[in-house]
C-alpha cells in the first residue's frame, strides 16, 4: 500500500513532506556559509611626526608695587610734626615725620660731654708724658756723668752716690713708662666714648622717618602727638605711614603647573588692561623658580612702568603669554591620546597593519597637537578617531586622515 502525505500551503499547491524537508534543509546549510569578499577595518590614521610648537597661555593677573614698606619708628616717641599725607610723593631721603624723645637728646649730651672730658684727660695725660721724659733725661743725664767721673778717678765718687743716681735714673724710666700706659688708657677711653656718642647720635637720627626710596605715601596711621612705640621693642608698635614705589608696577600671574616648566624670563607677553581698555606689551621678568604647594602654579612677574601713574597696585590684567618649546618636538593630534586613565594611551597601526596600544609620556600641548616625549617614533601611523572600536592585534586597514592638515591651518590662523 503506497502512502503519501501531502502539505497544502496557499499558493503553492501540494507539496510532498519529503520535498519540504529538502527545501528547509537548504536553508539552513545557505545560512552558516561565510559572504565572498570580507575586508578588513578602516582606521584613520596620521604621522607622528616633528614640529615647533606654540602654546599660548592666557591668565589673570594682579598689580603691585615693585616695593612696598610700612615705616617703623625705632626708637619710641611723641610725634612732632609729620610732614605727608597719602597720595603724597615723596624722594628716597625725604623727612617725613619727625620724633620728640627728651631722654635721647640727654643721652647724647652727655656722651658729647663723656667725649670732651677723655679728650681733655688725654691731654693731661700727654703733658705729663713729656715731663717724665725731661725728668728721665735729666736724671738719666747725671748718672752719666757720675759715672764717668768715677771711671776716670775711681774713688773720687762714692759708691752709694752712684747707686743714688742710677736708682733715680731707672725711677725716672719707669715713670716716663707709666705716663705712656696711662696715655694709652686715655686714648682708648676716647674711643669709648666716641663709639657711645656714635651710637646715642645713630638713635637719634632714628627719631626722624625718611623715605627709603622714591614713591607715594599710600597711608598715614598717625597724627603729630601721637605717641609712637619702637618697632624693635614692641611686635604690636603700629607704623607711621606706608611708602609704595609705582614709578614701576610688578604685574605678578600665576602660570599652571603643566606650563610652568617653558616660561622662561624674557618670554613675550601681551598685557590687556580692561579697566582702562589699553593693551600693552611686556616681557616675562622673573619667576619664582618653584611651584606653589596650595596651587600648583608658579608665580612669574612682568615689571610694567608706569611713569605717568594711570596704573594702580590692585589692578587686574589678562596676560597672554607664547610659550614655546625650543627644538622640534614631535607632536600628534590631540585627539590621537587617549588621557582618561592614569597612563596617556595611543593606538599605532604597525608595519604588519595591527593595532598596537602604546603608553607615552606627553609634553606641552595646543588646542589641536600634543607633544610625545616617549613611547612613539617619528612615522609611526596613529589612529585618530574611533579608539574604542579596535582592538589590540586587530588587523586593520590604515587610512590617512586630514585632521593633520586641518589642525595645522587652524593653528596657522
């Protein structure tokens, strides 16, 4: 008996199950195979290759006079008379304010006077110098003659009149020695005195508050009868007035720790002053060398005159400053690193066409190319875009991109 079952499907009429068995098993083996003309992925890629780079830097920054002091009295004293006034210029020497101190001018009177009696008792002390020498010679004269009289006749002298005039004769010597010493004492007495004047004097014209250089009285803390403590006595002593010099102003910015390393003195800077909508231009002065702690920056001062006096300490300013690297550095798109873990990362297509992940060390940067000090050599292709799409040993096909030339004519502009 012949069997046959039959599947009726719209529009296609009877089939047998063996036919449609057929049909699916078809399918399924057309389904695994592997599509004819695979290629491999495209990766844009450009040279790592050398270039001078120019990194501009802009920040705030504040000015301050190029010296600034608050002037101490330091001897104490009742004010008798102070001569300035803020807004006051002033010259390096100039008397500003004077001190009344009665006791001071007593202690140099009597040191005058102290001078006055050791020059008096060094004169005393000479003349009697020089009558013990004409004693000494006198006697010194006599044995002499006692002496050779006796030589020449012995006898004739008696031996105790001779010892007589020698004794004489060597007290005389001492005498004139004596006299010298305290001659001496005098002279060294005066220089003590002379000293203590000195050092009586010096306090003395401490009593006066003279300008240590040129500039404007900026503050005034005290009025004439105002009694003035020293500054050297008392850590609480207010000061008299403050003297600012703004002849010359520092302009003093502080440049992040990533730059810090490529600003050196003499580097241009171009100076924007909003508030008097000027710009100027300057150079980098100097620096302090090291990084702040607190901040991580480094404090770099540009010295501005100012000679007609529109600047004021306290004035802010943006600083642009082109900080440039000497030599040629060699540089990649910025887009090419990778920064986000704790290592800079690029991905270089090798000469066996595979990708490659890289860690290197990177330098200054701009707004388009980063420098790379190590980890990658001049050629070497990097891919620029799309990372995260391929993967270490991945066989890829490289293709050079135009973000090099683009980034190239940005910066040019």
């Amino acid at each position: 008996m012949n069997i046959n079952f039959s599947v009726r499907y719209p529009g296609l009429g009877r089939l047998t199950l063996l036919s449609y068995a057929l049909i699916i098993l078809c399918g399924c083996n057309h389904s695994v195979q592997q599509p004819a003309g695979s290629t491999n992925p495209i990766a844009p890629v450009v040279l790592a290759s050398r270039a001078t780079l120019a990194n501009i830097l802009t920040v705030a920054g504040e000015f301050i006079p190029y010296q600034e002091v608050e002037l101490h009295a330091k001897v104490a004293g009742y004010i008798r008379s102070i001569h300035v006034d803020i807004g006051d210029k002033v010259k390096q020497g100039e008397v500003l304010a004077v001190l009344d101190v009665p006791e001071l001018q007593a202690q140099v009177q009597g040191a005058q006077a102290g001078v006055l009696q050791s020059q008096a008792e060094i004169l005393r002390a000479t003349n009697e110098v020089t009558r013990d020498e004409a004693n000494y010679i006198a006697l010194h004269a006599a044995a002499m003659r006692l002496q050779q009289a006796s030589d020449a006749r012995p006898g004739l002298i008696a031996q105790q009149e001779l010892d007589d005039a020698h004794a004489k004769d060597e007290a005389a010597a001492a005498q004139v020695d004596a006299a010298k010493s305290a001659l001496s004492a005098m002279q060294q007495q005066l220089g003590v005195s002379q000293a203590q004047k000195q050092q009586v004097s010096t306090m003395e014209e401490y009593s006066r508050i003279v300008a240590p250089f040129t500039g404007v009285v900026t503050w005034r803390y005290a009025d004439t009868g105002a009694l003035i403590q020293a500054g050297t006595s008392n850590a609480a002593s207010a000061p008299v007035v403050k003297v600012s010099q703004t002849s010359t102003l520092r302009l003093r910015l502080p440049v992040p720790e990533a730059v810090a390393p490529y600003v050196h003195d003499g580097d241009a800077a171009t100076i924007r002053i909003d508030a008097l909508g000027r710009t100027i231009s300057g150079k980098v002065t100097r620096s302090t060398g090291e990084l702040d702690m607190s901040t991580r920056s480094m404090q770099v001062e540009v010295d501005v005159p100012n000679a007609d006096g529109s600047l004021a300490p306290g004035m802010y300013a943006q600083v642009t400053l082109n900080v440039r690297r000497s030599g040629d550095a060699l540089v990649v798109p910025i887009q090419a690193v990778d920064t986000s873990g704790p290592q800079p990362i690029v991905l270089v297509v090798n000469t066996q066409s595979r990708v490659e992940r890289r860690a290197v060390q990177t330098g200054i940067a701009t707004a388009n190319r980063i420098e790379v000090l190590n980890g990658l050599r001049e050629g070497e292709q990097v891919i620029v875009a799309n990372q995260a799409s391929f993967q270490p040993g991945e066989l890829v096909t490289a293709k050079q991109s135009a973000m090099a030339v683009a980034n190239d004519a940005t910066e040019g502009h």
